[in-house]
C-alpha cells in the first residue's frame, strides 16, 4: 500500500489561496482545500488544525512575495514604495483582503514588513509615541485603500448612484462623484497617499 504524499506548508499554502482567488474568502473550509490537494479532508488536519491557520498560511504567502528592501531617498520615498508592492500584492488576491487586518500579526512575513516599515520611520527619527502614531496611520490608510479598491471602488455602482442624485439636494456628492469616476486605483491611492505622508511630515 503506497504511503499517503507529504504536503509542504507551501503546498497547503499554495492551495488555500486558489480556493480562496477561485470561491472567495467564505469557500475556504478545509474539506475544499482537501479537494484541492486531492487528498482526503482528515489526512489536512496533519498539517493545520484548523481553518484560522489556513488563513495565516495564506496571508504569509502572500505577504512573503514583498520586495522589502528599501529603495535609495528619502523616508516618504521609501514608504511610498514599500506600501506600493503592498497594495500590488494585495490586488493581486482581492478576496484575501479581510485577512490582512485579521491576522497582521500572526503571519510572519506580515510582521517582517511591520518591522521593514518601523526601521525607515526609526531611520528618520521617529521613536516612541510618534512612532507608534506614524506606523499605525501609515496601515490604516493601506488597508482602508484595499478595501475601498476592492469593496467600494470608484469606478463602481456606488459613485454612480452618487453621481446621479439631483444637484440641487446634494451639489457637493455630485460634483465629487463626478469626478471620482475619472480616477484610477493607482492615481487615487498615489494621491492619497501623498496627503498622508505630508501630514507625517515624511
């Protein structure tokens, strides 16, 4: 009797997040990723006791294909691209979004890129309090994009409702919503991100 294959945390991880691209964050039980490693369901619970682990897996691969060196200039700079391969990865695999808030800080490669962004905001003379301020403002701003991007997007129904209301109620939603559709991603996460960071003085 042939002995069962052995899977590698890159297979399981491999395999959650083609579930997941394919059937979105609620197909992802253990029984589909069984099914797709073509193995039985109770042969997974070997490798990963649960689905929460599963999903730690995925956000770390990923989060692991992140370039983080830093690129020569300054602070802002290199926050500007570092959050840019960010956003990258994160569009990549839009239904994973919700799991980088909830798992932030579980997956390592997560906490690799925490560290990557606090060492340029240290390099630039950011400690304590305001360190603290910097950083956590600097991932809001990125995961709230994400969501927008991918849930709430520009180019979506929502600014077209927006944009069709009656002027003479709502003048200011109108004319904004007009002009949102004109933006892409890129040009919107770009200037909001420069808002940002001149507010953080970086």
């Amino acid at each position: 009797m042939p002995r069962p294959r052995s899977l590698s945390t890159a297979d399981l991880a491999a395999a959650a997040l083609a579930v997941i691209d394919r059937d979105g964050l609620a197909g992802l039980t253990m029984r589909a990723v069984a099914e797709q490693l073509r193995v039985a369901t109770m042969a997974l619970y070997r490798y990963v006791p649960n689905r929460e682990r599963l999903e730690i897996l995925v956000i770390d691969r990923v989060l692991s294909e992140i370039d983080l060196s830093a690129p020569p200039g300054a602070a802002g700079e290199q926050l500007r691209v570092l959050l840019e391969r960010m956003r990258v990865a994160g569009a990549a695999h839009p239904a994973v979004v919700p799991l980088l808030t909830r798992h932030r800080q579980s997956a390592p490669a997560a906490l690799h890129l925490m560290e990557a962004m606090l060492a340029i905001l240290t390099a630039a003379g950011r400690t304590g309090r305001d360190r603290v301020l910097a950083q956590r403002t600097l991932i809001a701003y990125l995961l709230g994009f994400l969501q927008n991007e991918h849930y709430a997007a520009l180019s979506g129904a929502g600014t077209s409702v927006l944009a069709d209301l009656d002027p003479a109620d709502y003048p200011h939603i109108v004319a904004t919503a007009a002009t949102a559709r004109t933006l892409t991603p890129a040009e919107e996460f770009h200037g909001g991100l420069d808002i940002v960071l001149r507010g953080l003085a970086l």
